[in-house]
C-alpha cells in the first residue's frame, strides 16, 4: 500500500488529527502510553501505534492488557506490528498513515540504549516528514507542559511553527509561552569586523540585530493569538546552545524548533547544526514542527 501523498502534500503542520507512538517493550512503556493517550485526548486525534518487531502472543498479551488497565476504550486507535529496520519502518508507516505528530521516548543524553531512544529517536526526528515529539522524562501520572519556549530563527518555516505552538498552547489551555531570539555576539562581531571601526562595528551590529527583533515582533503579531500572549525575548550564545540553557535554566517544559531545512549529515555534525546541541543534552521535552508547506 502506498501513501496517499496528495493527503500529505501542503498538508498543514497543524491540527494533529493523527498520532502515532512508537513503542518497545520496555520498563517506559506504560509512560509513554499514558503520555500519548493525554494527547490524543486532548487533540481528540486518531491513535496509530507502532511496534517494529516480531508479533507474538506474549507481546500481544501484553499491551492488551496494559492499554486496558490505561483505558483506551473510547480512543479511536491501532495497532500495527511490523518488522524491519527500525528507523525506515516508522518512517515508512508514518507516511502510509499520514501522520502529523510521531511520540518517541528519548534520553536526555547519549548511552547504550538504542531501541527507540537515544540514536534512533535522535535520527527518525531529523529524517521524518511529520512532527515529532520526543518524550524526556515520561511518567504514568502525565501533567499539562505548563511552559513553552520557541525558537524564534529567522526562516520562512517559523511562522508555521509558532502557529503549531499557538495551537497547542491553547489545547494546553496555556496562558502564554515564550519566543527566544538568540544572537550570537562574537560570531556577529566577526561577520561585520571589515566594516569599519570598533563604534561603526557597534552600531551595524546594533541595528542588525533591532531589524532581526523588529522582523520576528511583526512575525509574533501576524498571529491570531486568542487570548493567549507571546512573550518574546532575545537571549545572546551559540544558536541552539543558547536556547537549551534557557529551558534549562528557566525549567521550561518543552522547546519547540523547526525541522532541519536539510538532511544533516556529516559535516552537521562536526560543525555542530542548532538543533544537534539540543538533541545532544535534552533538559525537557522536545517537539520539532514539520512543515510541508
């Protein structure tokens, strides 16, 4: 079977009307189920969920049991088994189902575990043609993401992404949430240095980065908001370093970033692209809009 790709094409990033988690048999499942079904209730969305591997009655026995003790009764879902590849199968059947948000459980930081998490989580949220959520810390007694950060790059991409954002904020029936601009300074300062004097150096670098501000306010007001304010805030360091020690620092729930414009490859790992520094120390969750606009 193949997708139906005129229901995928220009397909907004916005409502969720189909999840689908991606499960092991592992001490997390039962939290990323609970997880998944808070979300899927609260998005009143169809459940897809994935199990790459081999069906035996064990398993099967399993999760019934434990999607029965959870309660999915009155939640439209599936179940789909199949073996492969990991990272192409989920991907694949992504596309076959039409997804528009993937649920994985992930680590905070890289170790041994590599079954839907760690590495594998890492690269399905680079390659995937749909939003993906990676879970840090799931838990059996799930709670509303009370504060969200967005990173607020300069890209035609981010305008769907904080539509994605405002969506969510307001299924979370969230106040507000936070937009972060970060500059980074020294890197700045170099780009500029053959322009003139250390004053004339100041000064462009003062009005690129009040242009910069001034275009992601006009970008924030574009926004039907309804009732929910974005608070916008400039925060100086290395793209992607800068925001993550903000959520950090701040205790933020969840930071929101654009999919990668690219497959990132080797040299995005050795020159270190925005998103690889949050995907390398996660301090919360982490939700990737996919746009395919």
């Amino acid at each position: 079977m193949e997708p139906d790709y005129n229901k995928l094409k220009k397909r907004s990033a916005y409502p969720f009307e189909t999840v689908a988690v991606a499960i092991a048999f592992s001490p997390r499942l039962e939290a990323i189920l609970m997880e998944t079904k808070r979300m899927v209730s609260m998005f009143g969305s169809q459940l897809v969920i994935i199990h790459v591997g081999k069906k035996d009655e064990h398993h099967e026995e399993v999760l019934d049991k434990l999607m029965n003790k959870i309660g999915f009764a009155k939640i439209k879902f599936r179940v789909i088994w199949m073996e492969g590849e990991p990272i192409d199968t989920i991907l694949k059947l992504c596309k076959l189902n039409v997804v528009d948000l993937l649920v994985l459980g992930a680590l905070e930081k890289e170790n041994l575990y590599k079954y839907y998490v760690g590495s594998i989580a890492r690269t399905i949220s680079r390659r995937a043609k749909c939003s993906v959520l990676l879970l840090t810390n799931p838990s059996i007694n799930p709670k509303k993401m009370r504060k969200i950060v967005v990173n607020g790059i300069d890209n035609p991409k981010t305008i769907n992404t904080l539509k994605a954002t405002h969506y969510l904020a307001k299924n979370e029936k969230i106040a507000d949430f936070t937009v972060v601009q970060e500059v980074n300074t020294p890197l700045l300062s170099m780009t500029i240095a053959e322009s003139g004097t250390e004053p004339e150096v100041s000064k462009i670098k003062k009005e690129m980065q009040e242009e910069d501000f001034s275009k992601l306010n006009t970008l924030i007001n574009s926004i039907d908001r309804q009732g929910i304010n974005i608070d916008l805030k400039i925060v100086k360091g290395k793209p992607g370093y800068a925001i993550s020690n903000f959520a950090r620092q701040h205790h933020y729930d969840l930071i929101v970033f654009n999919s990668p414009d690219t497959h990132l490859g080797i040299f995005d790992r050795i020159f270190t692209h925005d998103i690889e520094y949050v995907l390398a120390d996660m301090p919360c969750n982490l939700l990737i809009v996919h746009s395919r606009v």
